[in-house]
C-alpha cells in the first residue's frame, strides 16, 4: 500500500523547512525509523526518520524547495516486512502490488532466476545498483553512479568504489581566460535562512548604533589567575563567560534592554530570565545557539557550555530547541580584528552586543600619565522603538564599570 510522508511539526512556531539532503534514493529499500531526509528550518538542521518500511518510490520535493509543514514529501510503498533483504547469488526479489482491495497487504515473494531482475522505473531507465552509504558518499562528490563499476555481488557500488573513483579522477584544469565572468548559486539551505533573518530584522527593527570602550586591564588579569585553573579541571576560559556575566548584571540594571515587542498585542514584553544567544560562524553561516539562565551558571559551567554548543554548531548537530528562546545577543568577533562593527539584531530581540578586538593602546590616566592598557571595542546595537538613545548608554557604561572592575562578578 502506497503511504504518503508529510513534513511534520519540527517545533513550535515552524510553517515550513527547507529539503536539505535525500538520503535515501527513490527505488531504495527504507526501514521504519531509518533517516530518510535532511531538513532545515530557523537555522537548524534535523533528520527525518522514515515512519515507514517499504521502498521508496518517490521524492515529491526536490532538494532546495521549500515545503509547508504537513505536506506530502514522499511516497513509500509499505513492504510486508520491516527489514529487507538483500538478494543473494541467482535470486531476485519481486514486489507484488496490493490488490485492488485497499485491505490487502503487499507480499514480498522470493523466486530463484538465472539474473537479478529489478524493478521498472518510472523513467524507463536502469537503476545503478549501489549501497544506500555508497549513494550519499556519491552526492557529496558529485559522483555519477552509472560510471562506476561495482565491486559487489551482481556488480553492486560499494563505498569503496566511489572513493576509488573519485581518487582516480583527473585533477581539474585551470579555468581559460574566456572563461565565465559570473557563477550562479541557488540561495538555499543556511544561506537562504540567514538571508530571510536579515531582511527580517531590517524591516522589523529601528536599528541604532552605540559605540564605547573599556580598559579591560583587569579583565585580562582576572582571566590569566583564573586560566590555570579552569585547565585544570579541563575547562577552556576564554572572556566571553566573563563578559556574559557582566552582561546580565547590566541587564537586570537596565531591563529595557532585555525586552521584546508585542505588535499585535501593543505590548512591551520584559523578560525576568537571562537567556543569551552567542553567534558563532560556521562553514555553512552564522547560527547564534542559546545559553539558558546564564545568572544561574557560574563561569566555568558557562564556558563548557559555550564549548560544547560551538563544537554542535559547527557539526551542523545543533537541535530547534538550541536556538530558541533567547532574550539578548553578543557576538563576539574579536578574533576577526577590525575596530568594531554594527551587529543586526536577532529579532524578536531588542539589542545585541558586538564584543571586539582587545588590544594594548596607550591611554592617558587621570593623574595624565600615559600607560599601556588592554582596551576594547564595545558595540551595542538596539531597537531605537523600545530602547533610547540615553538607556542604550547608560547600559554601555554600566557594563563598562563591570568589565573594568571584574572581581565582583565573582562574589
């Protein structure tokens, strides 16, 4: 019996996802449960499982396209049982559709043949015969099956021929001077959601820019003592725990700013928990994970947090519920170089905190001595709709005084 696979409810507030990856070939055997499609949505990426045992028999989405939640995706054709086998020497599997009774169920029947004989395609065409690992280590070369000898019963692609047939390809020429001037790649994928947020963010928020520094002396000291031992209890403590500290101390002072905007309802919407988005580049984009309750946390819980949501982020592992709820922003570029910047709010947010560069600069002291510091950038981007020019700096320098004088974060 044919069944028909809809996109289901991914998380809360979801309507649609992008087809990322098939990764079962139509005409391939698929197990219940065994994942059958990559599938992006807000950033996140998650494998479908087939809810189903059977072959299937069509994608009804293309790789790219965009879908609504609870729309077919797939056609399967249930199998009698859940587990498939393969065909051994001289025999072939023969699938019996159902009769026209919608009861009946589909038989799989064994029968002995001098070949392997394979079932028609829609297309008319033959079908490769190739080990479902062997199909997705293929797309992602960008290898063709059907010029791959198998090395399998009855010819069947292994792993092992695709990676020696990629290996054994001729190293691409330098493109000639008559070359193409222009390249065109479909926007999909995180590129297309990050795309999307942007523009979102543009049309949803009246973005202003606040930019201060701090004399980070301390901070740098601080981090130095505490370094050795974080290490020892296989911590890595970079700035950004202590930074984020500082940062929910400022947030409870100036709560404005850690705040949304209810439109259709016409309301301010303060929130009373400190949830903390970090963005963090990855090779596919940008994807900002949430750091939940951060004044619940002390500094070294915060760092292995951060550690371990990169290191998901960068995987592309991180799950919907990792990049939901967060209630302010930092993105943190210091490594980049550069001065400072002007951070696109991550709506529903108010604000967002750009965190640069630190670097030793010659400062004059109040007794007008000149000294070497530890100096940093600090960019606050805000909502000028919920926030004003005046509370966006007070902000600033109270998170200023907290940074230059960072042992009370610790008490």
């Amino acid at each position: 019996m044919m069944k028909e696979v809809l996109l289901p409810e991914l998380a809360e507030s979801v309507v649609e996802g992008e087809i990322v990856k098939w990764l079962v070939a139509e005409g391939e055997a698929v197990q219940a449960d065994q994942p059958l499609v990559e599938v992006m949505t807000d950033k996140v990426t998650v494998e479908l499982p087939s809810p189903y045992a059977g072959v299937l028999r069509q994608q009804l989405v293309k790789e790219g396209q965009v879908v609504a939640v609870q729309a077919p995706i797939a056609l399967i054709e249930e199998a009698a049982s859940a587990e498939p086998e393969e065909p051994d020497e001289g025999e072939s599997l023969s699938l019996f559709k159902p009769s026209a009774d919608d009861d009946a169920v589909p038989t799989v029947q064994v029968r002995r043949a001098a070949k392997v004989a394979l079932p028609p395609q829609a297309t008319g065409v033959h079908r490769v015969l190739a080990v479902p690992a062997a199909r997705k280590l293929a797309r992602e070369l960008g290898v063709e099956l059907a010029q791959v000898r198998g090395s399998g019963p009855h010819g069947r692609i292994r792993v092992e021929d695709i990676r020696a047939f990629s290996q054994a390809l001729p190293v691409a020429q330098a493109p000639s001077v008559h070359a193409e001037r222009e390249e065109r790649l479909p926007l999909r994928g995180l590129r297309r959601v990050i795309a999307k947020a942007m523009l979102a963010s543009h049309q949803q928020t009246v973005r202003t820019l606040h930019v201060d520094e701090a004399d980070v002396s301390g901070l740098v000291a601080l981090r130095g003592k505490l370094k050795p031992l974080a290490e020892a209890q296989g911590v890595k403590l970079t700035y950004l725990p202590l930074i984020m500290k500082a940062v929910v101390v400022a947030l409870r002072a100036y709560p404005i700013l850690n705040a949304s905007l209810d439109e259709a309802a016409g309301e301010i919407v303060i929130k009373r928990y400190y949830n903390l988005g970090v963005a963090v580049a990855t090779e596919a984009g940008l994807v900002v994970p949430v750091i939940k309750d951060v004044d619940q946390k002390g500094i070294l819980a915060l760092a292995q947090e951060l550690s371990a949501l990169a290191d998901k982020a960068r995987d592309g592992k991180l799950a919907p519920e990792d990049i939901k709820g967060g209630s302010f922003s930092i993105t943190n570029v210091g490594s980049l170089g550069g001065l400072f910047s002007f951070p696109i709010i991550n709506v529903p947010e108010a604000a967002i905190l750009g965190v640069h560069t630190i670097k030793k600069r010659p400062v004059v002291m109040p007794d007008d001595s000149i000294a070497a510091r530890e100096m940093l950038y600090l960019s606050l981007s805000f909502d000028h709709r919920l926030i004003d020019g005046a509370e966006a700096a007070n902000f600033t320098n109270h998170l200023i005084s907290l940074l230059e004088t960072p042992e009370a974060l610790l008490l």
